[in-house]
C-alpha cells in the first residue's frame, strides 16, 4: 500500500515496485487487510465479485466465479447477506473469498486469524490449507505462534521491526532469541 523507501519488489521475474496495487493485482498479487475492509452495504456475494471483476468484464461470469469461491470458503450460505451482517470470523473468510476472487499466484494475508476463537481459527487454518493445496503461495503475518508454525514451511520471526531469525517452524520455536524476545527470559531453556 505503501511505495518502498529502498529496494525493489520482484514477481514472477518482472520489477513491480512502482507498479499500483490494481496493477500487481492483476499480476496475481492479492491481500487481506489486518482490519477488515469489506464493502458492510454490498452483499457476501457482491463483495467477491468485486474481486472477479478483476479477471473478467463479463458480470455473469464473475458471479459464477464469486459463487465458486464462496463454495471453498464456506460462506455460500451468507451469499446474499449483508457484509455488515457477517460476525468476525465471517468477515475474515469474506476478505480471503475476495482476494480469491482475483485468482491470485500469491495471497498475503495480513492476520486473518486475529481475533479469532480457537474454534474459528482451527477452521482458518484449514481454509489456508485449502489455499495452499490449489498452488496458490500463501505468505502470512501473524502472530499466534502456535496456530501457525504447524501450517508454514518457513517462518521469518521479526522482533522490533527486524529479522530476529527465520528458518523451519520446528527450528524457530526452540530458538533461545524467539523465547526470550516472545515469551520471557524465564521461560529459556535452563532457566
């Protein structure tokens, strides 16, 4: 959302850093917001087809493909609710059934588990998943630890805004500098 102040962006082999976010969109970039940003006055289904308008002018085939991706979200059921109808898990799985939409390559999902019960985040979790399994690269933030090292390949742990370490899930949590910076020095191995 923001121009870089130093380095590039590379995707796909091309140099999108100063392209607008409706360009890298339809490059196949696509994100969920930290909050919410549905459209509360539109319809669930009229939300994700905003994000299929993206592939197509044609408004038949963006309902059929809104429809689709309500189907793998589990939200088919809210279709022709309100967005503003949605409780919080709903409004989540609408922000990802948007970004869907667009048929994205990569998905960067800004905490779309925050907040969550521990019920509706297990479902997250799967939804991501289900992401995941259709070759769509999912790269996430977040910061329930527990909820998603069982469902990354690679974590990168920032402490202050700065790499702290990055590298396989099961390496990362017994990392001594991810247990003092997150969880206390009391809790580091020999104390």
């Amino acid at each position: 959302m923001l121009p870089p102040t130093q380095g590039s962006i590379w995707f796909d082999g091309e140099d999108v850093t100063a392209l607008p976010a409706a360009e890298r969109c339809q490059r196949g970039i696509a994100r969920t917001f930290q909050v919410v940003k549905s459209f509360e006055t539109m319809t669930v289904i009229d939300n994700v087809i905003v994000g299929a308008l993206v592939r197509t002018t044609v408004m038949r085939e963006a309902r059929r493909k809104a429809h689709d991706v309500l189907e793998f979200a589990g939200l088919a059921a809210r279709a022709d609710a309100l967005a503003s109808e949605l409780i919080p898990s709903e409004k989540r799985r609408l922000e990802v059934a948007r970004a869907l939409a667009t048929e994205p390559k990569l998905l960067l999902l800004d905490e779309v588990l925050t907040g969550l019960t521990p019920s509706e985040a297990q479902s997250g979790v799967e939804l991501v998943r289900k992401v995941r399994a259709t070759g769509v690269t999912v790269l996430m933030v977040e910061h329930v630890m527990e909820i998603v090292m069982p469902l990354v390949d690679r974590a990168i742990v920032l402490d202050l805004g700065k790499v702290l370490v990055e590298g396989k899930p099961a390496d990362i949590v017994r990392d001594p500098k991810v247990i003092s910076a997150y969880l206390g020095d009391r809790h580091a191995v020999g104390a």
